[in-house]
C-alpha cells in the first residue's frame, strides 16, 4: 500500500516539489534540503530529508532559535506540510511507512520509558494518530500514548482513517506548532521513576 500510494503522489507532486525547491532556493540559498538522522523500526538510524525550512543557526544574524530562523517561506510549506514531500522518498526506500509513529530525533532514543520507546516496533511514519490528533499542539506524553496505542492496535482500516483524517488536518493547518513556540519544544525525557516503570 506504500508505494501503490507514495509513487503516484511523487510523480503528481513533481511541479509543486520543483516550484517549493526553487521558492526555499531564492530566499534562503543551499542547500534546499534539510537531512537529519532519524530512528526507524527497531531504533535503527536512517537519515531523514525534507525541505529546508530555516536558516542555519547564526548569531551574528540573530538567527538563534527557532524562531528567529523560520523563515516566511518555511513558515508556509510547514503549514501546507509541503515540506513533507520530499519524505516521501524515505517511504519508497523503506525507511518509512506513510503511517505510523512519526521519527524524532536520535538523542530522544535514551531519553524514553520502556513503554514510550516501543513506539520503534513498527516502522515510522509519514503521519500518525498523534498528527491526526492534534499534532504538535498536544504534549509529549500525549504523543506517545497515541503512538503506543497505534502499535498495539495497527491495521489497514486504522492506517485508511488516518490517512483520510491527515488530508483534513493538513487543509485546516491545526497543530502545526505549540502554543507559543515557532515548532515544538524539546523531550528532554521523563523522571528516573517513569523511566523504570
């Protein structure tokens, strides 16, 4: 179902994907692409690419936080998850599934419980019940309770909902960032109880 899906959207979305490229290109220069390593199924690391949607961290610009480094054009692919597209490309090597447990950042991996960190039984995905149900508006527990609940409770019909609750959220543009921040704050993890529980 992956790729019955992924390759079609590819090849649609060429123009939209080449006209993003060239906007990214003019207002913030090269790269285009933003490559990041990313935990997959099992924790195992693949690297991840999107479009750019920040300048690089320079403080002799004032670009130190997210927020300062957001551009107007990033702001809008990652409110129409334009950005997204060339992630794609993850689904069709197999990095990703277009459904499931969205891949975070690799330093999160030692910062999880045990019940948190079985989010990695299943392959990452492009969206999940976490976007479809308030995205990066809700907390990280929040997050990762959905994730869990999707790995106990996978199938074809939940990926189908998904996916079709994914397009709403992506036309309404809700959740694309928490209340008062530019994107996302970090998990800087649990207690050392939670962590052992």
């Amino acid at each position: 179902m992956d790729l019955a899906l992924t390759i079609p959207v590819l090849v649609v979305s060429a123009p939209v994907q080449l006209a993003t490229a060239a906007a990214i290109y003019l207002s913030m220069g090269r790269p285009v692409l933003f490559r990041q390593e990313r935990p997959g199924l099992q924790g195992e690391i693949f690297e991840l690419v999107k479009f750019r949607s920040m300048h690089h961290v320079n403080p002799s610009r004032g670009f130190t936080d997210d927020a300062s480094r957001l551009t107007r054009v990033g702001k809008f692919i990652r409110s129409t998850s334009l950005d997204e597209l060339p992630t794609l490309w993850n689904v069709v090597r197999g990095d990703m599934s277009l459904v499931g447990p969205r891949p975070l950042r690799v330093k999160y991996l030692e910062r999880y419980s045990p019940e948190q960190a079985r989010r990695h039984e299943v392959r990452p995905g492009l969206t999940g019940l976490a976007q479809v149900n308030g995205r990066n508006s809700i907390s990280w527990e929040e997050r990762f309770s959905y994730d869990v609940y999707y790995v106990d409770n996978q199938s074809i019909l939940l990926d189908l909902q998904i996916l079709f609750k994914t397009v709403k959220v992506v036309l309404t543009r809700r959740g694309i960032s928490e209340d008062g921040q530019a994107t996302m704050t970090e998990f800087l993890g649990n207690s050392d109880t939670e962590r052992l529980k």
